[in-house]
C-alpha cells in the first residue's frame, strides 16, 4: 500500500465516524508563546482542551505535519543513527472535545489497524496506565476492560507515568494514555524472544505506532490532579511508522516516504545506501532533515540566528555537515532534492510545492553560506593544532571553534585524528554544559495557577471600536522570570487591548482604579486563544471595575505603520510583479519592517517608484472598509490576499484601501491620510530570494526629515554656507582627486629614492640577499618596493616594517618564489610569528604575506629576530 493511499485510508475511516477533516495546521508556529514549532498533533487544538474556544465539530481528525528537536528520543543529534525517529514527521490523529471517549477510541483504533488496513492482530500489543501512588492515581481499569473484550489479556502491558501519562507541559489537561505497538521482526526472532519483553525497550522493530490519550485531569501549579469537568480523546499515529508497517519493511526509511530521496541522494553523491554504516547514517540524516527544513521554509521560517529561525539553520546545518564529511560533497547539494520531496509531498501538502522555488533558493544559500564557514574552520583548526602543545587539542579551543564559528565538534575530532592528535571532548562537553545551564537559567520561568475570579467563558475583544472600557478581571495569575522578575497576567471579560499578531507589537496602556490607582499594562499577548495582559502589580481589589485605558499614540503609530505595509505589499506587487508575496513583518510604533519574495535586489529608481505609489495612495486619503467574520471563501473570492505561512479560521477579518484587500486582523487607519507619509529606510536581503524593506510613516518621518535638514545646515555650514552646496562638494572632490594624484607621484618617486638605499644594504647570508629594515611608506608603497626588487634581484628575502602611528605596526614580508619553493622559506608563517611581537598577527602566501598589529615598540626585536629565518 503506497503512503498516500494509507493517509487517504485514515482520513476516510474517521470522516465515515462524522469526524470534521481538517488540513494539516502550519508546522511553525507565530502566535503562541509557549512553542516554536507544533511538535505533536493536538498542539493546533489547545485551546478546545482549554475551553478557552468552542470547535464547530466536537470530532476533528487531521495529518499533522510536526516537528521534534528536542525531549524524549529526540535528541538533533541522534536522528539518523536509528531508523524510526525523526525532526519532522506527520501524526494522524483523531480528537474527541467532550464527546465520545475511551470505547470508541480504543474500538475505533482496533477496527482501523485490523480490519482496514489488515494488520496481523497476533503482532500488536498494547500497554495501559499502571497508576502512580505519587499523583494517587489507579490502574486505568476502564481502558483496561475495553482492551480485554478485543485482545487477549497478555498482550495488555502495564505501563508507568513515563510511558503511559500524557501531559501538555507542567500544567494543563493531562491523562492516561493506551499505546498501541507492533512487533514486525521475522518468525525466527519471535521464536527466540517473546515480543512483549521488547515494547518500550527502543527495539527498532518493535515500535508503537498509535497513542490513545484520555484528557479527564487538569495539573495544578503545586502539581496536584483535579478531574476535567469534560473529557478529551487525543489520538496521535506515527504515519512514516505505520508504512513501515503496512509495506513490510524494517526501517521507516525503507519506506516510499524516504525512498525517492534516498535514490536522489545515492544519484548526486555517487554512493550506495546499505554498504557502509557511516554513509548510512548521513543519507538517512540527509533525507530526514530536508524534509523538515523545506516544510519549514514552506510555512514561513527561514534559517537565521535566533529563536526558531535557529533551530531550522541547526538541522539544515547536521545535514551539511554529514554530506561534507562522510558522502565526500564539497559543494551545495542538499537544495537538489527539494524537487523530488515537492514532487512526492505536493498533493498532500500544496504549500510545499507553491514554494518549492523559495526552497530551493534558501537552502541552496544557506549551503554554500555554511561550506564556506567550513573552509574558514578549517584554516582556524590548523592554526590551533599549530599553537597545540602536545597531542591534545583544548575542549575550550574546540568549543570556541563550535560556538563562534558555527564549527562541528565531530568534525574536529575527525581532523584532528587523521593528523594525529585528540580533542579533550571531556572539556568540550563541559563548556557546552555550562553555554546550556546560561541560556537554561536566563530562560527559566514560574507560572502560577489561573485564579479565578469570575467564571467568564469568552473575552471580547472591542479594540477595533474603542481604545477604552471599564472591565473586570476574570482571572490572574504570577509568573517569575530571570528577565523581567515578577510578573502578573490578567484576564478581562473584555478588552481593546490588541494582543501581539500578525506582525504587530501588542497594546500597551493602563488600569484605571475608583480611587484613582493606576495599574500599567507593559505588553499585551495572545495564548491559547485568551487576551493575556501584563503588569508589575496587581490592584489592592481585584473585583472592583476598571477602566482600561490603551496608549492612543502607542496604538495610533502602529496602526500607521500597519496600514503603510498593506499598501507597501500592493506597491510591490504593482512595480516588481505579481510573484511578489508577503513572508513576513514588523510593526511597532517607530518603524515597519516588511519581507517578501523577489529576486533580485530592488533598485533605487524601484524603491522610489514604490515610495511614490505608497504616498499617492496616502494623498488619496483612501477610506478603510472593514468587513468582520465573513466565510473565508467569500474572502477570497473578492480578492483578498492572503498570507502564506498563517492559519485561518472559517471566518476572517478583511482590510481594503481602494485595491489592496488584505485578511488581517491588526489595527489600522480609518483613512490613509492619517499615515501621514511613507519613508523607506533600507531595502536589502534576508536570504537567497527574500528581501526586506524597512520604513517610517507618521511622526517618525517628521524626526527624519528634520534630522536630514540638521544634516544639511551643518555641511552648509561647514563649506561656509555657499549659495549651491552641491557644486561646492563637487568642487571638493575634484580638488581632492588632484591632490591624491600629486600625492601617489610623491610617493612613487620617495619609494625610488628608497629603493636605491635598500639595494646598498642588501646582505648575503646563506646564499640569500636578505634586509629586515624599518621604512616610511605606507601598505602599497611597500608592496610595490618589494615585487619591483624582487624582480631586479635573485635569492631575496626582506622584511619590512613600518609604524604610521603611535598605536599601529605593519610588517611586510617579501620572499623570491625560488627560495620559497627550494628551501621551504614561508612568508606567511615568519609574519604570523613576528607579528605576536607587536601583538598582532597576519598571514598570506609563502612568497609575500602582511601582519598588522598595535605594538610599533616591538618592531626592534621583530627586525632582530628576522635573521632567524634565514
């Protein structure tokens, strides 16, 4: 059975149990603070088991793409070495909100393996919830019982909270779960070994492939279990895991999952899957990690320094790195394959072949980006095993080569044995602990319980028609971070706060109290579907009514801003082409930030052709025209754009000046007027075909304009307030150009004069002609002095130093090529020694390489020890 046929097979089977089948949820994640990526099935549903949202089918079934970096099994840095762990991967699930629970899960999953797709009843196994005396909780005999009426008893396996507990983090909905698992090895070895000895025990055979997760508790912050007041089914089946299963192979990469790459990979590389472990293990690395960064750059993440951006550049890196250094590829190659992943994945996830270009490009930059980074820590590693005493290389110097250059400790460890020498991993893996146990301390968070104030289900947001409100608190709670300390976060029954999304900054203002308290609200967020708000301190009475008041200016400069990238989008689209589509943005009240897909670099008579359309829309003082919870195909079909890389409910939010039609739903102008103007700031690239604009609009382009008339009154000023500053500067640079003329020719002809001096002070010393000498010229001249002797003179070998501040040495080291050749004479190495002694260092080519260094003092000791070399 082909993969696509058997995630058709599930989807169908739940749809004919009147599940809702919805698509795939984006894999990145924007709006949730407390994830980067959906790393399991329900991840896109929390806020149904929360109760802070109402589904419009109480059963929903889906393929979710997801991604695992890091917890149980999912060390980065152990994906490949087995053959059924993963980054990114699809769970099939199906979920129940209050409806059906643990009977039709159980019977329902049964029925599918056995009787749709024909599983073997006689291989599977399943495990149930042992209890836990810690939580007080008892062996989940209802699962227990419905189990026993299907399978027999010994194939129910008791299981511990580790194995058979489920939580969504250290609070929130929780439960027993039942894990399905089969055992696919051969006859032979079920003979030998009873095959409920090996479930849970990481046999690559014997797997779980379906997890049954009944949600009846909620964990309270002091860790304590109460009962949900409704019950919950989350069901989540490893689908690569299943085709294993269904298509009779041993290894989830022996599957049509991950077979065409790995002939791609066999085609490009010149290797064989299946001959060598090394190059085994590289390929399934390879083939595991394009997938996850492709659907990654498909929903909207490209590789970069920070957050989830990293994390996306870590494994697209892995990947590098086991081609560089097991499969011989010294050049990009990786950014090759997407076309067969789109080609295979396109039907069931069409975001990945509309971005296959964007793909494509990216990885293909990020590649050759790193492989050079690869080349630079290669130079750095030789120069550490040069300065290493000894045989063993410092674990700090190997994690300095990690941490700053982006270089692979594997990789070092593999150069530095084939050269002879050992890295210290021992101390490399305690300098990793300690960068970990920073960022883990900087990082660390307590939150509190939700107390309840007033049982309020839904939380209006009004901020589209009002910036104030009396309100109550719904609930609070506190949570504690190294960074900010004490916090609290409130929850009104409604508010016109805007909480952080779709690329704007949050609302910030304040609590009004009767006696005249002021609370003041720091950010404003989204979780889980609730308006969060931030203080410092809570009110003396929480029950009292405030009135919430949001910073108009704060709110009035964002909004600007917001509206300016929608017609900044339509601007692009009219002067650069349709191609052009939305990847990301910022907007704050001091500036916009705005990235899109294009080719090229946008050119100065573009940006002021896209400038000017902006303000001829603001001129116009278009009107805004809201349209609020309209079907989203009604969106669409009116034109309005919308973004890739976000998740849409049924209903939308759409915005329209004149004709740009965007689904949003920030904050904006009632008319463009109010924008005020438009002012491009910079233009340039995130990555390969990706660039990024930023912009001020409103106040912040009256600051610009006043800061550039300040500019142009001081130069004024400057050049003696001429009549035409232009041609004064232009009468400048002219003088200036003849003066540098006049000074090349002085120089030209003191180097001439010198060069005569330095031939008379030539000294032969073991066959060489040889000066080591202080001059006064500068970097140019000498190079110039040093190949016009070195062709009028054999055997040369000079050394040149020159001080041209108090704070500042140069060294010039020039060797004729014969000599550097015949007797082994580096220019680059004596330069790279001497120049510790002016507390620098340099290099270059055998026959002439520089140093620089800030320590003119030592140029007498450098000109004596020069001779050395000889």
């Amino acid at each position: 059975m082909k993969s696509q046929e058997i995630r058709t097979k599930f989807l169908d089977f739940f749809k004919s149990k009147q599940h809702d089948i919805v698509p795939s949820a984006p894999m990145v994640l924007k709006n949730d603070p407390t994830l980067m990526f959906t790393n399991s099935g329900m991840a896109p549903f929390k806020e149904f088991f929360l109760g802070n949202a109402t589904p419009k089918n109480n059963r929903i079934s889906d393929s979710q793409k997801c991604l695992r970096v890091s917890g149980k099994h999912n060390d980065l840095e152990e994906v490949g070495y087995d053959t059924y762990h993963h980054t990114m991967f699809e769970m099939l699930g199906n979920w129940s909100f209050g409806d059906y629970f643990k009977k039709e899960a159980i019977t329902w999953a049964w029925e599918l393996l056995t009787e749709v797709y024909k599983i073997d009843k006689n291989i599977l196994y399943v495990t149930i919830f042992e209890g836990d005396e810690k939580d007080g909780t008892k062996i989940d005999q209802e699962a227990y019982n419905f189990w026993k009426a299907i399978i027999p008893e010994d194939r129910i396996l008791m299981g511990n909270k580790k194995d058979n507990f489920w939580e969504m983090g250290e609070q929130g909905p929780c439960g027993p779960c039942s894990e399905i698992h089969v055992d696919i090895r051969s006859e032979e070895e079920k003979a030998k070994v009873n095959g409920k000895s090996l479930v849970n025990e990481d046999h690559p055979q014997v797997v779980e492939i379906w997890n049954l997760v009944f949600m009846q508790y909620n964990r309270k912050a002091d860790g304590s279990l109460e009962e949900l007041p409704s019950k919950h089914i989350d069901t989540g089946m490893g689908f690569e895991r299943l085709c294993m299963v269904l298509q009779d192979v041993q290894s989830n990469y022996d599957t049509d999952v991950f077979t065409p790459l790995i002939r791609e990979i066999e085609t490009i590389t010149d290797v064989s899957y299946g001959t060598n472990e090394k190059i085994d293990v590289a390929i399934r690395v390879i083939a595991d990690h394009v997938r996850a960064v492709s659907f990654a750059i498909a929903d909207g993440q490209l590789p970069s320094n920070t957050g989830a951006g990293y994390v996306i550049r870590r494994i697209l890196r892995r990947a590098i790195r086991y081609g560089f250094t097991f499969l011989n590829q010294k050049e990009a190659f990786i950014y090759k394959l997407v076309e067969t992943l789109s080609h295979q994945m396109g039907d069931a996830f069409p975001e990945i072949k509309k971005q296959t270009t964007l793909i494509h490009n990216v990885i293909r930059e990020e590649e050759q980006s790193f492989l050079r980074t690869l080349d630079q820590g290669l130079l750095l590693l030789d120069r550490v095993i040069e300065t290493t005493e000894g045989k063993t290389i410092s674990g700090k110097k190997a994690f300095e080569l990690y941490d700053t250059f982006g270089f692979p400790s594997d990789l070092t460890e593999l150069i530095a044995r084939e050269k002879g020498f050992q890295v210290d991993i021992e101390n490399f893996n305690a300098e990793l602990k300690k960068q970990k146990d920073r960022s883990r301390a900087a990082s660390a968070s307590e939150t509190g319980d939700w107390i309840v104030l007033i049982e309020d289900d839904i939380e209006e947001f009004i901020g589209y028609d009002t910036l104030r409100s009396n309100i109550k608190i719904t609930r609070y709670r506190k949570v504690t971070t190294k960074k900010d300390g004490d916090q609290y976060q409130l929850v009104f029954n409604l508010t016109p706060f805007y909480p952080e999304g779709g690329g704007q900054v949050g609302d910030r203002g304040a609590l009004e109290a009767p006696n005249g308290d002021v609370i003041y609200i720091t950010d404003t967020k989204k979780e889980n579907n609730v308006i969060i708000h931030f203080t410092k301190n809570l009110p003396k009475n929480l029950h009292e009514t405030f009135k919430a008041v949001v910073n108009d200016e704060f709110r009035k400069l964002s909004a600007s801003n917001h509206s300016a990238t929608h017609l900044l989008h339509q601007a692009l689209r009219a002067v650069l082409g349709d191609h052009v589509e939305q990847k990301g943005s910022l907007v704050n009240p001091k500036y916009l930030r705005f990235d899109f897909s294009h080719f090229s670099k946008v050119d100065s008579d573009q940006l002021k052709e896209i400038e000017e359309f902006v303000n001829a829309r603001i001129r116009e003082n278009l009107s805004l025209e809201e349209k609020r919870n309209i079907p989203m195909e009604q969106a669409i079909e009116e034109g309005a754009i919308a973004l890739f890389g976000e998740k849409y409910g049924d209903c939308v939010r759409t915005i329209r000046f004149g004709k740009s039609m965007e689904l949003c739903g920030g904050t904006h102008v009632q008319q463009t007027g109010d924008i005020w103007y438009f002012k491009v700031k910079s233009e340039g690239a995130v990555a390969a075909g990706i660039r990024r604009i930023e912009a001020i609009t409103n106040i912040a382009v009256g600051d610009y304009f006043e800061d550039v008339e300040r500019t142009y009154n001081n130069i004024k000023q400057q050049l003696k307030n001429p009549k035409d500053v232009v041609k004064s500067i232009s009468s400048l640079q002219d003088e200036n150009t003849i003066l540098k003329k006049q000074i090349e020719q002085l120089l030209k002809d003191k180097a001439k004069n010198i060069k005569g001096d330095i031939k008379n002070q030539l000294k032969e010393i073991n066959g060489v002609q040889f000066l080591a000498t202080q001059i006064d010229l500068d970097s140019n001249g000498i190079k110039s002095l040093s190949f016009e002797l070195g062709s009028e003179i054999d055997n040369l070998f000079l050394l040149f130093a020159t001080a041209p501040s108090k704070e500042k040495a140069m060294l010039t080291c020039y060797i004729s090529k014969d000599l550097a050749e015949n007797r082994g004479y580096d220019a680059g190495k004596v330069v790279r020694e001497l120049g510790k002694l002016i507390h620098g260092g340099g290099g270059g080519q055998n026959f002439f390489a520089t140093a620089g260094g800030k320590n003119p003092g030592g140029i007498t000791k450098v000109l004596e020890k020069a001779v050395e070399y000889i």
